[in-house]
C-alpha cells in the first residue's frame, strides 16, 4: 500500500494535538476559540459573504 508522507505527518500532528487536550472535546474547542481570539484578523468568516 502506498504511503503518503504528506498525510502521515499531518495524522502525526493532529494526534500529537488530541493528545496534548487529553482528547478531550471541550479542551480542544476551548483552545482553539482562544487562539482565535488571539488572532482575530486571520480567521475567514465566509457567513458574512453574500451568496450569488
């Protein structure tokens, strides 16, 4: 089977994330709403978008 580095690494790093919150859900929502807040000018808000 044919392996992708590429995909390996970013499992490798998604696991390392999860593990890091104790996969917890309410830790991983937690962080990542205070590193948006953190950085609010490169977040996209596609809601504010009009639709064609």
């Amino acid at each position: 089977m044919y392996k992708d580095e590429i995909i390996a690494e970013v499992w490798r790093n998604r696991e390392a994330y999860v593990a890091q919150h104790q996969r917890d859900l309410k830790k991983i929502v937690a962080d990542l709403r205070r590193r948006q807040q953190e950085h609010p000018s490169k977040v996209v808000d596609r809601r504010r978008q009009k639709r064609q």
